[in-house]
C-alpha cells in the first residue's frame, strides 16, 4: 500500500476501501443469513480475513487523515475525517455483529446435530424392535383403561350415594309436610 501525502489522495483511498469494505460486507451479510451449517469453510474464512484487513487497511488511512488534520487542516476537512471515522466505526460494529451472529447459528447447528445424534443414539440403545414398542404402548393402553375403569366405578358409587340422600332428603321433606298439616302450630 502506497502512503499517499495529499488530503485528495488519503480521503479517495480513504473512499476506495469503503467502497471495498461495503462489497465485502453486503456477500459476509448474505452468507450469516444462508449459512446453517456448523463447519466453517474456506469461503467464509477468506471472506473475514479480506474484510479484516480492509477495516485495518482504512483504520491507517484513517491515521494518516487525522496526522493531516492536526498538522493543520481546516474545519471542513476536520468534518471529512469526523465522518471517515464514523463509517469505520460503523463497518467495524457490523462486522463484529455479523460474527457473532455468524457463530452463534453455528454453535445452534451444533447443538442440534449432537441432540439429534444423541436421540439416534439413544434409540439404537433402546431395543429397537417394533414389536417391544407395541408391547410397551400395549401395557400402557391396558394401564389407562384399567385407571378409566376405577375412575367409573367410583363415579357409579357416588351416583348410588346421592340417589340415597335424594330419597331420604325427600323422604324427611314429605314427612315434615304430614306433621305441619297436623299440628298447625309447629
């Protein structure tokens, strides 16, 4: 890379590597939002590592402009660098966001893939055969229907117990009525 010693030669370098970085940055984009898998491929290692270096490259382009400014320039290229600065800082934030937003779907892929091989290890542990399965869901049928059974007979006792309470309660209410009409006075 080339020190350029003009303000004009550092702020369209400076306009070069943005544009790079932008490039650079809307394919890393498009990658982290397809990318489910959890190796990590050539392609995208190639891809951090050119984006890395061009946010390095614009960091010393971005020294050079502040070495330019404090040795005298004004306040509109004062302004120029302020805003040179913003968009490194900016690219810089995205990059670091898209990594993380990058790993962290790896490392759920990979969560994923062990719990799907753990289930498939699971399953060949058990005894795989259909026909313990149907035994097993078999016992668990009868368990229930045996558990329904208790559950009706109970309801059938408490119904026989509320019909005795009905005919009592009816019984007392008749009986009252009889001795009421007899003795008015009660």
């Amino acid at each position: 890379m080339e020190v350029p010693t003009s303000w004009d030669a550092l702020r369209k370098q400076a306009r070069k590597l943005e544009a790079q970085l932008d490039e650079q940055m809307n394919s890393y984009r498009r990658l982290v939002s397809t990318k489910a898998s959890t190796k990590i491929d050539a392609a995208e290692n190639d891809l951090e590592s050119a984006i890395d270096r061009l946010l390095k490259q614009l960091q010393q382009v971005n020294s050079q402009m502040q070495a330019w400014v404090s040795s005298g320039g004004s306040e509109m290229v004062s302004h120029t660098l302020t805003r040179h600065q913003e968009i490194l800082q900016d690219l810089t934030q995205e990059f670091h966001r898209l990594r993380s937003s990058l790993r962290a779907k790896q490392e759920h892929a990979l969560l994923l893939e062990d719990f799907r091989e753990f289930d498939r290890t699971r399953l060949d542990l058990e005894d795989g055969s259909a026909d313990r399965a149907l035994l097993r869901e078999h016992a668990s049928i009868s368990r229930s229907t045996g558990q329904m059974d208790t559950v009706i007979s109970q309801a059938q006792a408490t119904l026989g117990s509320l019909v005795l309470q009905r005919s009592t309660f009816g019984g007392i209410n008749s009986k009252l009525a009889n001795v009421g009409s007899r003795l008015p006075t009660v």
